[in-house]
C-alpha cells in the first residue's frame, strides 16, 4: 500500500476506497458517518486486504 493511499485512507477514507467497488464504498461511508476513527480503520483495512 502506498503512502498516498494511507493518507487519503486517514484524511478521507470514503475517498480511498472508492475504486474497491460499491460496497466497501458504502461501508466505509457509513463507517465514516459513524465515527471517523472506525471509517480509517475500515478503510485502511480493505485497502490492506485488496493489495
């Protein structure tokens, strides 16, 4: 995983994972909606897992 895409999980974690397809970008919406804190985790854990 790049270090852009650890920051863009962190700064905006809907963001990062929009290329992963459509659930992990509404999962990571609500997530965010939620509390930022499980939205960056959700985030940097699908980007971890689809590299």
């Amino acid at each position: 995983m790049s270090c852009f895409r650890v920051l863009l999980c962190v700064i905006f974690p809907p963001l990062a994972v929009i290329d992963k397809g459509c659930g992990s970008f509404l999962i990571v919406c609500l997530l965010t909606v939620v509390g930022w804190v499980p939205g960056v985790l959700g985030a940097l854990i699908i980007c971890r897992e689809a590299d």
